[in-house]
C-alpha cells in the first residue's frame, strides 16, 4: 500500500495539467483525496519506517499546498475583477463549465455542494460572525446557504435586470444578494433576522465594491417589500410564518407583477398558492420560479 501510495503522489506530482487554473474540479478531486492521508493516518506499513512517513507526509503536504495556492490566485484575480465591476463575465463562465461539467442526467441533490461553492467561497470571503447568534424563533430555519449553481440558475432564469429589485427573504451571510449583484444589473436586497450575518453581507458587499447589495436586519413579517420585483425564499420559515409571509406577497402583488424564486420543502407550499402560476418547467432539485398572475 505504501508503494501504492507513493505511486499515486508522485503520478499527481507530475501532473502538470493540474496547475492550469481551470481545472478546478479536478484539484478540489486530489484535494478531497489527499485529506484522509494529510491529517490522518497513512497506510499501516508506512508506519513501519518513520523516514519513509515522514518524506511522504512532506510530499502530501507541498502537493496540496501547491493546488490551494493555485486556487487562491485564481480567486484572488476573480476578485479583484468584482472590484473592477467586471466579474461577471468571469463567475457566468464558471457557472457555465460548472453546468457542463456536471452529468448530465445524474440526479444532484438540491442541497449538495461542489466545487463552484468552493470557488464562491474562495471568492467572497464571506466572514464567520464575530459576535454571538441572536437565536432563532419557532418557525424559523436555521441558516444553510443555496449551493451556488442554484443561484446562477435563478439568476438566468429569471433575466434579471436593471429593472428589477431582488428580495432575498431570510439571506444568511448573503451569497444570494451578492453574486446576483455582481452577475446581473439588478439590484440585490438581503433581509436577514440574525444582526450577526446582516454585518458579515454588508462587509463582504463592502469589500468587493458592490454597492447594488445591500441588507436589511429584520424580521421578514415586517419588513418593507414595496421594492421588490423577484423575491427569493430558501426555506427561511414555515408554517404559519410562512403563510404570512406569502400573504403579504400576495398584497404586494395586488400592485404590480413579481416574481417568486423558492428552492427547498417551503415550495410546494408556494406551489398552492392561487395567486401564483409556475414558470416554465418545476423540478425537484431546482430552483422554482413562480410569477403573479
Ligand atoms: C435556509 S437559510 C437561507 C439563507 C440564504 N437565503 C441563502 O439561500 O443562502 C434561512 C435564513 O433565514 C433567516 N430567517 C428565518 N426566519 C426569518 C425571518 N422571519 N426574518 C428574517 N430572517 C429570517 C435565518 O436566520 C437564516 O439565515
């Protein structure tokens, strides 16, 4: 196994291709690879000689070192090209590859991630809070981000512009808001309940120039959503939060055409709602896009 091993790190070593910045996927592939060995144990019979553990435990080491600094280049450039406000063309291309690269018809859970939410991740920089959770109220759901390829999905579907106005209804440390700023012309809203996650968005917003995303801390209920033109719900709550939330969509939509963006158990509630028709095709693992009739 030792043999077999060493084999595999000096085949990877010698893999030039891996050091091309588009190929993403394939290092985050090596990287998940490598990580039992990088931080566990290797092999029982490497064991057995301490200079042989110690010169392959090197090896792995400069390896990843090596294709995580090529990824932090590559995010670095993506970066300052947001700064720049000419990002988008650079995060629709990976979206793009991402979308190919992904087999076809293969069924993905909705909520799993890969490797373009490495790079989203890598990109943003969004910050850990640095202060304590306020703490969630019943009916409330707990923050996950959507898995990034959901949002450029929506953000394609929906053709946002510069007309329209993005409601993102519970927003988390923000990855909606931001990437549909820097992505689309629209401007992007996050109202979030938890103030911790609210100054996260607005720093990373801040740091990357994105004056088209902004954040409200809030309770949704109460929030004023006469701006919006397309809202977006990741399941932020249910039950009857839920219904009042969509009760107060459905008053909004009294005024003027929106657009409703769900993903997640909170669509097909929305799905019942007879106000709204469903546009284009609903599937599960997707995005759903519904419009005011
Ligand atoms: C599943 S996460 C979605 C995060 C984000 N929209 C995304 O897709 O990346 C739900 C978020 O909604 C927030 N939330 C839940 N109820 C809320 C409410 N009534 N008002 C504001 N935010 C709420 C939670 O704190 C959490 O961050």
């Amino acid at each position: 196994m030792s043999r077999a091993l060493q084999d595999i790190i000096s085949e990877l070593e010698q893999d030039r291709s891996l050091s091309e910045p588009d190929r993403l996927r394939e290092r985050s592939e090596v990287l998940d690879s490598l990580e039992t060995w990088r931080h566990g144990s290797l092999p029982h019979d490497v064991h057995a000689e301490a200079a042989v553990e110690a010169g392959l435990r090197h090896r792995i080491e400069a390896l990843c070192a090596a294709l995580e600094s090529i990824d932090g280049q590559l995010c670095r450039s993506i970066r300052q090209d947001i700064r720049n406000g000419s990002g988008a063309h650079r995060l629709l291309e990976w979206a793009r590859a991402a979308a190919v690269g992904r087999d076809a018809g293969a069924e993905v859970r909705g909520d799993s991630y890969d490797h373009l939410d490495e790079l989203i991740s890598g990109v943003l920089q969004i910050d850990e809070p640095e202060v304590p959770l306020a703490g969630l109220a019943a009916e409330m759901v707990f923050y996950q981000p959507t898995p990034a390829r959901h949002i450029f999905d929506m953000a394609a579907r929906t053709a946002l512009d510069e007309r329209d106005v993005l409601i993102d209804l519970g927003s988390g440390l923000g990855q909606v808001p931001l990437l549909a700023a820097i992505c689309t012309g629209a401007r992007c809203i996050g109202i979030e309940w938890e103030a911790a996650y609210v100054e996260c968005a607005r720093r990373c917003a801040h740091a990357l120039n994105l004056d088209r995303a902004t954040f409200v801390q809030g309770d949704v209920r109460e929030a004023d959503l006469s701006a919006g033109t397309a809202f977006y719900l990741y399941t932020p709550f249910k039950g009857t939060m839920l219904r009042e939330v969509l009760d107060r969509l459905k008053a909004e939509a009294a005024g003027r055409e929106i657009r409703i963006c769900t993903l997640g158990p909170c669509t097909a509630t929305v799905a019942q709602e007879k106000w709204l028709q469903v546009a284009g095709s609903w599937e599960i693992h997707r995005p759903a896009v519904f419009r005011s009739a």
